[in-house]
C-alpha cells in the first residue's frame, strides 16, 4: 500500500492553510498514495489565545474539517487529519486537540483528543503551557480500516510508552503521531523515541510533522523541527523527511508487523509483578 506524509509549514491562517494543504493533498494521490496523513494543528498554529478564539471553529462549523472530508471523498482515499484545533463546549474555554481519521467516503472513522499536554520549560526562553489553552483528552482510541487497526495519537503522547502498548495490545498494527515538535526536544529525542514505541509494539510509527519557522503577522513566531518519521515495525527508519514542507511517500507492507513480532514476541512476555518495595 503506498502512503504519505504531507510535511506542512502552516501559518495563523486557517484559510490559507487550508489552500496549500488540499493541493499537496491532490499531488499526493496523483504520486499513488491512497493513505495520507497531516501534522499535528493542521489548521493553525498560533502562540496568541485571542487570535486563535477569533479564527478557530466548533467541529460542525469548521472549514478545514470539511474541505478535507470532501477531498478523502473526492480522491477516494484514506486520510488522517493529524490533529484540528477546535473550540469546545467547556466553561473555561479550553480548546481540543482533536485528530480525525476520514473514510473513502469522506466520513469521519474515528476521532482522538490529546491526552498529554505539553506544559515544559525547554529552555530559559522557551516555555510551553498547552494545558492553558487545551483540555486533554481521556480515552484511548483504536481506529479499525480495512488494512489496519490503526492507534491514534499525538505529538507529547510519545512520551508516554504505556499508551502505545495498550494501543498494540488492542490491535493495533500502525500507530500515528502527528506533531508540532519543538527543535530543542526534538534534535535530542524524536528519532529516538519514535524508533524505541515502533520497536517496543512491533507496529509500524508514522509521525508527520510541522517544520520552521510560523508565520504569524501580528504575534510571536513559533518553530518546529519537521523531520517526518516512518520507521518499520523492526525500527528502521524507512522516511525521514527532513525540513522542507512537501509530499513524502513510502510504502507500507504490514506483513513486517507479525514479521517482527515473530522475532522478539516481547508483548506476549509480559508478565505480573509486585512493587517497588
């Protein structure tokens, strides 16, 4: 099966954002992909709380959402929407994080609210506080295709192995991780932990990323490290898409999920135990 990554570089402006994602997402069928996944926040990315309540949506009233189901419809394809801001119900006023996972047919398969917010201090002038803005999710989703059970996750969750166990033991046989990676973090971890959750479960780890710098007019300007991953269910990294914003395709071959489990069953080892004492 061949997929792809579409490696974006997105501004404040959903509007725009959504123009150059629709045509990457075109080139990418035209190349044979009949998977596609987006980053993390392909919809906007913003560091001000006020120009994102003045441009994000309600799920039923958001533009980017809908133009890209009709294009998975229109193309025929699978798509995973890395992740959506979206405004809530919520008293405080907190946003989601959601991921969406669109059918051939242009309807949403699952959905998936980050779990993990990313409240960390980089460096002395560089600090996240994502719980600020975004209420975690609390359920573990499992998405099932016909080529794949598919676990769904986002960016900071790679942090937390548990989750991608659970989601391999459930059935999965690809885990997503679509991110917006700082480039402090991710030169010292992402290839590192997205290699260690494709060799613990045996799955294959698809991770397309945000990268450079994010234009925003009127705000301060963010950075990602880009560098979409896939690695194999053996470990290897079989895509690094390096910097650039662009389509990057790779074939998928989910025979290598049992191929691997075969060699080193490691999740049929596990075993109870008590402690520490």
């Amino acid at each position: 099966m061949k997929a792809a990554i579409l490696q974006l570089n997105v501004s404040d402006d959903p509007a725009a954002n959504l123009a150059v994602t629709r045509a990457m997402l075109g080139d990418a069928v035209a190349q044979g992909a009949e998977f596609v996944l987006t980053p993390e926040v392909t919809n906007c990315i913003s560091t001000n709380r006020d120009h994102q309540r003045s441009v994000l949506h309600h799920e039923a009233d958001d533009s980017t959402l809908s133009g890209l189901r009709e294009d998975a419809k229109v193309l025929g394809i699978w798509l995973l929407i890395g992740s959506i801001g979206l405004k809530t119900g919520d008293v405080d006023g907190r946003f989601a994080n959601r991921s969406f996972l669109i059918d051939p047919q242009g309807e949403i398969a699952a959905r998936y609210d980050k779990i993990h917010m990313f409240d960390v201090q980089v460096t002395p002038t560089e600090t996240y506080n994502e719980s600020s803005a975004y209420r975690p999710g609390t359920q573990a989703i499992l998405a099932r295709t016909p080529f794949a059970n598919i676990g769904m996750t986002i960016c900071y969750d790679l942090r937390f192995p548990t989750l991608y166990q659970t989601l391999a033991e459930a059935g999965a046989r690809i885990l997503t991780v679509p991110s917006a990676f700082s480039p402090v973090t991710g030169a010292a971890h992402w290839h590192s932990l997205l290699r260690a959750r494709a060799i613990e479960t045996g799955c294959y780890v698809i991770a397309p990323a945000q990268t450079g710098t994010h234009a925003s007019p009127t705000h301060k300007t963010r950075d990602t490290y880009g560098h979409s991953l896939v690695v194999a269910p053996w470990g290897e990294v079989i895509l690094d898409a390096g910097t650039d914003a662009g389509v990057y395709t790779f074939e998928l071959d989910l025979a290598q999920t049992e191929a691997a489990r075969a060699k080193v069953p490691s999740m049929s080892h596990k075993r109870p135990f008590s402690g520490p004492v």
